[in-house]
C-alpha cells in the first residue's frame, strides 16, 4: 500500500532532528517523496480511460462516446467510475443539457486534450496541419458572421481539416462567456464591450452600417437625407435573451453586431423615424424590404449579400457611420490546444479574403 501524504509528513517529524541544517534536508526528502507519490499515482491510471474522458468531454454524452469509441455504453461508464475514483472527482454530472463537466473537468481537458495532440503531432512529424482525428469544434455567433465571417472558413475547412466538423450555435439566446467558461463553446464571433480577463479576443474585421431598400424605392430617387429618411418606418432585429439579470451582472460582456448598430440608430436617425417591425434575425428583414417601403439598417457586407441574393438596393446613410469591431474570442484554457490555435489562425486567413 502506497504511503500517504499525510504519513509521510509524520515520517519526516520523526526521522530528522529540527535544527535548521537537518531542517532542510527533511524538507529535500518531503519533496522527493511526494513526487515518487505523485509518479505512483499516475502510474495507477490506466491512460486509455483518458480517451474515454476526452470523448466525454467533447460529446457530453455515455451514448455518443461509446459510438464514437466503438465500445458499449456500460463500458464508458465503468471507465468514468474507475477515472473518478483515481481522481477524486465526479467530472460529469447529469444536467438538461447531457453529461455537464464539473470545474475539475474543465481544469483537466485543455491539458489532457493537449497531451494527445502532442502525441499525434510527434508521431506525424507536421506542426502546421490540423489534429487529423475527428473532432467538433463549437462556435457560437449572429446570423451576421453566419452569412458573412463562416463560409469562407468552411470553404478552407473542406480542404484543409476534412475530418473537422463545426456545430454552430445562435449567440442571440445563450450567455456566451458562460458557454466559453463552461467549455460548451470553443469559439465566439461577434462585437463585444469588457470581457472577463479568462477571455481572449482578436479583432476579425471593422464593419459599418447601410441603409437597405427595396429596389425602385421613393428613396432610391435622389439624395438621401435625414429628412427624406424619417417618414419611412423601420424594421429592426430584436434581440430575444435569456438571464438578462444575470447578464447584468456579469457586465453584458456579449454586445451582438446587431445591437451595436441599433445603439449607433437611436443616436444618429431623426426621431421620428420609428421602428414598426421586429424580427428575430436579419434572413427576415429581406421578405419584408421587399413587399413594403419599409428600411433596415444593416451591416455593409450582409447588405451586399442580401443585395445580390434579392431585388434590394443599398443607400449610404445620411449621416457619419459608426464602424464597429468584429471579433472572435476564445478561453484562455485553449492556448494550448492545437487545433483550436490553428483554427483561429484559419479565421484570421479566410476573413482577409474579404477585406
């Protein structure tokens, strides 16, 4: 039976005199023996139940995982039962949303996650390609960076990472900085004011704002002006959020694309200009621009792609437009994952395509 920290501690009282000479020596001995400890310990972890937990980590599910590891469900939780005993720590418990990774879970996965890309990297011999095992990767973003930041990432994806699989989620309903702290997203787009210091960010691209008409509108007949814009009714995207209590509280880290432009609207149109309209996301405004004389506020690039997709036609606003910061940030746990490094680095590449 291995010896206990806490015996050894009694050992080392009893063993050595307390004059500050043998002092340090036992403190040398402490230290040695906690390391063979800690070597022991590791050395009594089967390291294949490892991939079982990094199967955990990136499905959230026993089922999933044992489809994904070719192994029965059972066999996934006696390999969870026996991890957790050599870890003292439950790691997953069950919650609405599947198998949640408890806070040691999260500590473990950037490191254990790591380890095995650094396996396969040595054994492959190339640092530039992405982990060539199958992964899912979540970002979560607005329908803005859906239709303008992501295709032409996914048009290098398909090239370069076929075995990459991405599951995009709507940032307009989740708490993204809880997604990134709670390892449930790998990846978030969008604009942003203070975000907490866990957090990275990287500026994608600078975006400013159109007005967006339907083709043969009254406005598209000469000059636009504040005063020609105002009688015309507004359609804007509303922002439908869950917890805004606690997005409060946690200083509304997340500010989507949409609502940055919506706060520039309310300091830059005559206030007789009135929104009428609300709609869930921008794929909407098109249908309604479209059969009415209504106007729509939209990011330049989205309106140039709805603008060629639909009978819509762009007018520069009549006042000084207020660019903002498209960015992609990520949690500091993943600095050491190769594969979400080397996918933001595909980010940065795809976006200078569009500048």
């Amino acid at each position: 039976m291995l010896t206990s920290p806490a015996r050894i501690q009694v050992s080392e009282t009893e063993n050595f005199p307390r004059n500050r000479a043998f002092g340090i020596t036992g403190k040398r001995e402490t230290a040695k023996r906690q390391s063979h400890f800690e070597d022991d310990h590791l050395r009594m972890i089967d390291l294949n139940l490892f991939r079982v937990f990094n199967a955990m980590m990136e499905l959230r599910s026993v089922l999933k995982a044992s489809q994904a590891l070719s192994i029965t469900p059972s066999a996934v939780s006696h390999a969870l039962n026996r991890l957790r005993q050599s870890i003292g720590d439950e790691l997953f418990v069950p919650s609405r949303f599947g198998m949640r990774p408890t806070q040691r879970a999260l500590a473990l996965a950037s490191a254990v996650r790591a380890a095995y890309q650094m396996l396969e990297l040595a054994v492959r011999g190339d640092s530039s390609a992405p982990v060539e095992m199958p992964r899912t990767l979540r970002i979560v973003a607005t329908d803005y960076a859906c239709v303008v930041v992501l295709p032409p990432l996914v048009k290098r994806l398909a090239k370069g990472a076929p075995n990459l699989e991405l599951q995009v989620v709507s940032s307009n309903h989740i708490d993204a900085v809880r997604q990134l702290e709670e390892g449930q997203a790998d990846l978030v787009i969008g604009s942003f004011s203070k975000l907490p210091e866990s957090v990275r960010r990287k500026t994608l691209l600078r975006e400013d704002e159109v007005i967006v008409v339907r083709a043969r509108h009254p406005l598209t007949r000469s000059q636009l002006t504040k005063e020609k814009l105002s009688p015309f009714a507004h359609i804007v995207v509303q922002l439908i959020e869950e917890n805004n209590n606690e997005a409060d509280r946690q200083g509304n880290y997340l500010v989507p694309v949409e609502r940055a432009l919506q706060e520039f609207q309310q300091a830059k149109i005559s206030p007789t200009g009135r929104a009428t309209v609300s709609v869930p996301d921008f794929a909407a405004i098109i249908s309604f621009l479209q059969m009415s004389d209504m106007v729509a506020i939209v990011p330049r690039r989205l309106a140039s792609w709805a603008a060629a997709n639909a009978p819509l036609f762009m007018l520069d606003p009549p006042y000084p437009a207020v660019a903002i910061e498209i960015e992609m940030v990520w949690h500091q746990n993943a600095d050491g994952d190769h594969t979400i490094r080397w996918l933001l680095n595909e980010l940065v590449a795809s976006v200078g395509d569009l500048q």
